[in-house]
C-alpha cells in the first residue's frame, strides 16, 4: 500500500495523431479514394470514433471478397489460380 499523503505516479498525457495518409495506408486504399468516401459522407476524418468503424468496416469487407488470412494493411490483389501456358515444351534443344 502506498504512503497515506504520496502523490500518484507521474504519467505523462500522450497524443495520437494520424492523418488522411495513415488511413489510407491502413484501409489499403488511395488518398484519392478516401476522399471519394469523405465527400459521399461515408468517413468523417474529424471523428476518431467514425474512423475506426470505417477501418474495420473496410477490412471485414476486403477479407470477406478476398483471403481471410491476408493482412489487411498493405494488402494487395491476387492472382487466384495458376496461369498455365499452351505453348509445348521443346523435347530437345536443336529441334523445331
């Protein structure tokens, strides 16, 4: 137990700040497509809460179309399924 008239511990305030740029990052998409969604009033870049549930909103959609284990910063698009070439394969190197 502490001293009955010690002070609290001394913890400094810290803020947090992101910008248009980290969101986008974040939500694997443009700044020209984040700005698409703040003129249509999707996101609100002011409200830290409407922020959040833009991400999250987001990445549960990206996952669900796509991989569900892939990262969701920085994701890109994939190929699915292999591209086979119909080309035969030369047997011997001098031939044609």
């Amino acid at each position: 137990m502490p001293k009955k008239r010690s002070k609290p511990p001394y913890k400094p305030k810290i803020e947090y700040r992101y910008t248009l740029k980290d969101v986008a990052e974040a939500a694997g998409m443009t700044r020209n497509a984040l700005n698409v969604a703040k003129v249509r009033g999707k996101v609100d870049p002011g409200n830290f809460r409407n922020m959040v549930s833009f991400l999250i909103r987001v990445i549960i959609e990206r996952r669900l179309r796509g991989n569900l284990f892939a990262h969701a910063v920085g994701a890109k698009r994939r190929v699915r399924g292999k591209q086979v070439s119909r080309k035969k394969a030369r047997k011997a190197a001098g031939r044609k």
